[in-house]
C-alpha cells in the first residue's frame, strides 16, 4: 500500500427529511444563492417547493439557472457564471442529478476566474479560488455529491471533458433516499452501472497490498448486485435506494483508490468520447464498453485481478486465473443485461463511422488507462469490439 493523504471535506447530511437543514447549512457559507436544476424533475418531486422554502424561511437571496440538460453544457456553465456575476451571488446549490452538480461546480470554478470556463476541462487553467457549493443529490451514480470532479460538454467541438479539483467538493451535501424514487427504470439502471464502474476503474489498476480497499470495492459491487435490481422492481424501496445512494458517494469519493497511485480510466475516457458525439446516457455507455474493456485487456497478467472480482464478487469458485477471469466478466455482462442495459453500441443506434476521430479524442493528451496502457489503435479496436 502507498503513501497516501485523505481528506473528505463534504459534510453528509443523510435520510429522510433532512433537507430541512438546507437553510442552516448555507449560512455558514454564504446569504446569495445560485439554485441551479435540471429539466423539471424536482418540480415534479416537490423537491424545488421544499428548498424554496428553506431558503426564504432563511432569508436567503436566490436566483435560479434552470434547464441544465443530462451531459450538461458549457453554455450553462457560462449563463450561471454571468447569473452569479451579475447578482453577486456567493453560493451555488445544485438541486439534481451528477449533470446538475457538474455544472454547478464548473461555474462554482468560473465566477472568478477572468478567462472563459472552457479553460478548465481543456487543462489551461487551474480552480483557484471558486465559490463554495452544496447539493441536494437526486439520483445515485456519479459521486458527483462527494467528489471535486465535473464532467463538462462542449457542443460546438463536440468535447466532452473532465475537470477536477479538491477544492470543488461540496462543502455539503443533502442525500434524502426517498427523492430518487422517482427516477425512472432507465436511469436507475443506468446509475448502478456507472457506480460499478467506478469500482472498476479504481480496482483494476497497478497497486499491492490494498486488500482492505479492494474488499470495500468488492462490498461496494455486491451493494449493487443485490440492490440495482429490487429498486428496478420497487422504486420505492427505501432500503435499496439508500444502499444504492449511499454507495454512490462512497464508489468516487476517493476512498477506493486510496493507497494506489492511479486509477484505469480508460473506460470513461472512451465512454465520455461516445456520449460527446452522441448524447447518450454515461450509464448506458459505460455497460456497453465497460465488458468489452475487460475482454481486451485481460491477458496472463491480468488475470489474478479479474479471478479475484470473480471469486470475491460472483462467487466463481474456478481455480484456473483465466477461467475464473473470463467467467467474472461474462457475469458482468450477463448483470449488466439484467437491468435492461444495451449491450453494443448498434443497440443504442450508433454507427462505426467516427471511431477514428473518437479514439484520437480520447487519446488527445497521450495514452490512456494505468491497468493497460492504451493508444488510438486500441481504442478504436474496443469501439469496434463494442459495435
Ligand atoms: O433534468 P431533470 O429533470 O432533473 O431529469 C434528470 C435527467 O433527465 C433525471 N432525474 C434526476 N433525478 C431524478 C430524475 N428524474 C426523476 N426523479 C429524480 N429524482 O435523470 C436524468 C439524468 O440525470 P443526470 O444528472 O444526467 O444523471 P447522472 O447523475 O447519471 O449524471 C450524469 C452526468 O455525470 C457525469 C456523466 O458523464 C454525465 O454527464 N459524470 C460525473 C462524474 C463526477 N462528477 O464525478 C463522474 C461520472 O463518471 C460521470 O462521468
Ligand atoms: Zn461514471
């Protein structure tokens, strides 16, 4: 085990009703705020009416940024930036999903930063002095509520890109199980996915001696396994949507990858190039591309890893490395399917014909992934792999 500094600033306000602590948790940091949603989902909740009230029973300024789309746009990264400048606000509140938290971080990053916020994902600037933010999550699977990672689209240069700094956690962060009833069968399963493959990405990755991180990863996949599937068929399960949340947070706070140098990668890098050009859902990209990393990177020394996800995760009691690791990851693909995943990118209608420009994209600051090391060439073989 390595070396390692941890430090998880994000103070977890958990349960139900807890959004009544909303008013007095902003005031520690802040008296005008950007209330930041999504497409209308948190109307429909009450969720918006329940925070409204927070705020004007705390008399707390607000002005609101609505309308951030799924794989959140630049351009409401720039209009909530203006909306900020404009008001003088000094805190962001991101009500929503991982789309809603991301753009609100990017504009948390932009309100004093004097070049444009496209800057950040481009790796031209650093956050430096950002505005504080909190958030009242909706859906469990990016770990967007505990991280300092945003994950921003560009659609003029049809770029999707990754921006992150420690000081973009939430200083805060409200997870109330019963506001993600509403989210529907698609996005459930979509967010189970992108948990275990955060999992992934931190699991299959250089590093001895983590067995104690490795066996969180291993509870955290079978939290998953056992809970994606009962909140598909009740939505309303309290006990699985808060496994489910609470695993979201803990799957991409850092805690995983602590003890190693690196994590993977390559498989958001690759899956975030696919949603870049064609908006679809990370979740659904990553159960797509995620099996078919595994199979092309799985040789002799790979192996003992994917046997132990076998063993550990799958209870596949083969003894043989390989046998075990080729029938850990058809359980993955087989579990991915169960939640009515796409298996191939021809199942959610997308062609081969931009594989080359996707791949270079991916590529475009050098070789990707720390498990194998992966150029253009083998991108674009996993990308026709995953057809
Ligand atoms: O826009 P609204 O109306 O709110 O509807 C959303 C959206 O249509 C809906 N939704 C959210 N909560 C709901 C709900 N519908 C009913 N009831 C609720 N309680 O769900 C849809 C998807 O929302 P979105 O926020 O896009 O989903 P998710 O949380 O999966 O976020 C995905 C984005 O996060 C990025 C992804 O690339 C993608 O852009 N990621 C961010 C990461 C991070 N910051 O650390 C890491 C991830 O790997 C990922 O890349
Ligand atoms: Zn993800």
């Amino acid at each position: 085990m390595e070396n390692f500094n941890f430090h998880l600033p994000t103070k977890i306000l958990f349960g139900k009703n807890k959004v009544n602590e909303l008013g007095q948790e902003i005031k520690q940091y802040g008296s005008r705020v950007l209330l930041a949603y999504g497409g209308g989902s948190v109307k429909k909740t009450g969720l918006y009416d329940q925070v409204v009230e927070q705020l004007r029973n705390n008399d707390l300024f607000f002005v609101e940024l609505s309308g951030i789309q799924p794989n959140p746009r630049i351009t409401s990264v720039r209009e909530g930036i203006r909306l900020c400048r404009e008001h003088n606000l000094d805190f962001v509140l991101p009500i929503g999903g991982g789309s809603v938290i991301d753009a609100a971080k990017a504009i948390a990053a932009g309100v004093n930063y004097e070049g444009d916020a496209w800057d950040f994902p481009m790796q031209k600037a650093k956050v430096t002095n950002p505005l504080p933010l909190g958030t009242v999550l909706t859906l469990a699977a990016t770990g967007s509520e505990m991280n300092g990672n945003a994950v921003i689209t560009n659609e003029e240069t049809q770029e999707k890109r990754g921006m992150g700094s420690d000081l973009l956690r939430p200083v805060f962060s409200v997870l109330d199980p019963t506001y993600t009833f509403t989210v529907n069968r698609y996005h459930t399963a979509a967010g189970t996915v992108d948990i275990m493959s955060h999992i992934f990405e931190n699991y299959f990755a250089p590093g001895e001696g983590t067995f104690l991180q490795d066996s969180i990863a291993e509870s955290i996949l079978k939290t998953c396994i056992k809970y994606g599937p009962v909140a598909l068929e009740e939505p309303e399960n309290y006990e699985a949507r808060a496994n489910l949340l609470w695993a979201g947070s803990l799957a991409l706070n850092g805690l995983t990858l602590t003890g190693k140098s690196m994590g993977d990668w390559a498989t958001h890098g690759i899956e975030h190039e696919v949603s870049a050009i064609y908006d679809l859902t990370h979740g659904a990209g990553l159960a797509i591309i995620h099996p078919v990393w595994m199979r092309y990177v799985l040789d002799e020394k790979t192996a003992p890893k994917f046997a132990q996800m076998a063993r550990n995760v799958w209870n596949i009691n083969e003894a043989d490395d390989m046998t075990a690791a080729e029938k850990g990851i058809e359980a993955v693909r087989n579990f991915f399917n169960s939640l009515d995943m796409p298996a191939s990118l021809s199942d959610v209608d997308i062609p081969g014909d931009h594989f080359e420009e996707m791949a270079k994209k991916a590529c475009i600051f050098g070789k990707i992934g720390s498990f194998k090391r992966l150029d253009v060439d083998d991108v674009v073989e996993i990308l026709k792999r995953a057809l």
